[in-house]
C-alpha cells in the first residue's frame, strides 16, 4: 500500500467565538492556523506528532481529538473497517485553552483531511454537521470550516450556517493571557435565567453587529460589541478583563470583547486606522497592571477556512 495517496494536509485558522453579544452564535476566523497531516492506515496503529502550542498536552493516542474526528467521518461514510489507525502530525500555532477555538482546528482538520483522502464524500454542510456534533456547539468550527465571519442557528438538531465578508476592513487584536481557561468552568459561571432586559439587549446588539459588518458602518461598531449574558459574569475569571476593554477603546478600538470562553480578550479596528499596535500595547500594559503578563497577536479575517495544502 503507497500510503502517500492516502495523506493530505490541511490547514486551519484559529477562531473568535461570540464576538461580544452572539453567544453561542457568532464567530470569526482569524489569520493563525494549525496544520494537520494525516495518514490513514489500514492497521491500528495511531501515532500522533506535535510541535508549536501545547504540544507536550496534546493526547497522543486514541483519545486525540483529531483522530476522533477521523474516526467519526470513517463511520459516517462506513469505511471504519477499512482504515482502523493512522499516522497524524501537527504544528500548532493556536494558543490552547484560551479561546482561539484549538480544539476546533483538531475537530475540522481531522474531518477536512479524512474526506479529502476518502475523495470528499461529504460536502462542506455535511462535515458541518460532523464537527458540531463533535464539539457540542458551532461557533467555532463554523468559522473554521467556511472563514470569515459565521451566524450558526440550530434548528431540531440540526446546524444552518451563513458565512459572509464584511464590508469594512478590520483588524483583530488579541490579547493572550498567560493562563488557560477552560469552557467548562467558564460556562459553569453563567446564569441559568436572565431578564427580559438583558436578552433585548443582547438582541440589538447582534443585529447591529451583523448589519453594521455587512453594509460597511464602521460608525456603528461601537454600539455593537457590549453584551449581557456571559462576559459579566467570566469577568471574575480573568482579572482585569474590564479595564483591559476600556483601555483597547481608549487606545481607538471600535470595541472589544472575550475571545469565546476565554481567557484571550479580543479589540477590532479598521485597516485603515493604524492603531493596531497602539491598542495592542494598551492591552498588554492594562493587563500588567492586574498583574498578568500577555501577549499580543494582530490578526486579520481568514477569508477561506480549512485548506488542503497537499494531497
């Protein structure tokens, strides 16, 4: 067997779940990715190689979450008897645990890089499905299959996805704490009730967001970004967190948010500003402040999602 026809690699860009006031919902791909290169065997060996973010943490046998993915789409498309075991290598370039959506890149690179070797049974709706089904919820791996920006809505179990470019030119600036914070706990601190207020806000808030993206209002931005349902209440878990907001809007960001569950904070700005680095140091200086160190990330929008490199 030639396992070269049977390995393909692909690449995945980190996400932004939430966006602010799109709990659940809203997502963004952003320029940092993590490679996969897989090669399905037909024995049941699975080795498992990683450099770059995380690597020393990352599981190195069945309970890979990569190969889990793997293995899913081989049973979906019932050819689990034919590969049992595979042959996976990763660079990470996405800082884990900190709400740059690590765990989606396994989940789509594993699924993209499967269906390609299997020659794309399943289409990009389909591999949808699979990665939500995987990951629980899909705002992450949305963003991540499709690029740009991502509205998820699920529907009797059923996940419907649109994907758009926005119409103005931004600029992501990511604040990386030195600390992990996992969804779990972040999620364990959320209400089970919220008020008739908070939920009219947070409605208003996502609708601008989204029409202000797609008709080009930057001057719109700064009303778009607040929220009520979860980051008040994860404030607690990352020290700083709203001071670090005012001061990326100080520094002449358009607004800020938590990176999905956290622990990374998340300020937008236009191209054409230029004061991407001047937030990032706000950031970073504003964090040290309440004692944590960080580092700065300036990104763009990923336009594509997962990418076969090689086949």
């Amino acid at each position: 067997m030639d396992n070269k026809k049977n390995r393909a690699v692909v690449r995945v860009p980190g996400t932004s779940a939430n966006c602010g006031p799109g709990f659940d919902c809203l997502g963004v791909a952003t320029t940092i990715y993590n490679y996969l290169d897989l090669t399905l065997l037909r024995g049941s060996k699975i080795i498992v190689e990683s450099k770059g973010e995380g690597a020393e943490n990352i599981p190195r046998g069945r309970k890979n979450l990569a190969w889990q993915a793997v293995r899913r789409l081989l049973q979906e498309v019932k050819r689990e008897d034919e590969f049992k075991g595979a042959i996976i290598r990763t660079k990470n370039n996405v800082p884990i645990s900190r709400g740059l959506g690590s765990s989606s890149t396994a989940i789509v690179g594993g699924l993209v890089a499967a269906n390609e070797i299997l020659g794309s049974p399943l289409n990009r709706q389909e591999l949808l499905k699979l990665a939500t089904e995987i990951e629980g919820h899909p705002d992450n791996v949305a963003p991540a299959l499709f690029g740009g920006f991502t509205v998820s809505v699920m529907d009797k179990g059923e996940v419907q996805t649109f994907s758009f470019l926005p119409r103005i030119k931004l600029k992501l600036i990511v604040a990386v704490p030195d600390f992990e914070l996992s969804t779990r706990l972040a999620r364990k601190v959320l209400p089970k009730h919220i008020s008739m207020k908070d939920a009219i806000f947070n409605i208003s808030r996502a609708s601008m967001l989204i029409a202000a993206l797609v008709e080009g209002r930057a001057d719109l931005l700064p009303l778009a970004f607040d929220d009520a349902l979860h980051q008040p209440y994860r404030k607690k878990l990352v020290p700083g967190m709203s001071e670090v907001f005012e001061a990326a809007k100080n520094a002449g960001a358009l607004g800020a948010a938590i990176s999905g569950a956290g622990s990374c904070l998340i300020a937008f700005t236009t191209l054409k500003s230029g004061l991407e680095d001047k937030i990032a140091s706000a950031m970073v200086e504003e964090f040290k402040i309440h004692g944590v160190n960080s580092k700065a990330l300036i990104l763009d929008l990923d336009r594509r999602g997962a990418q076969i490199m090689k086949r």
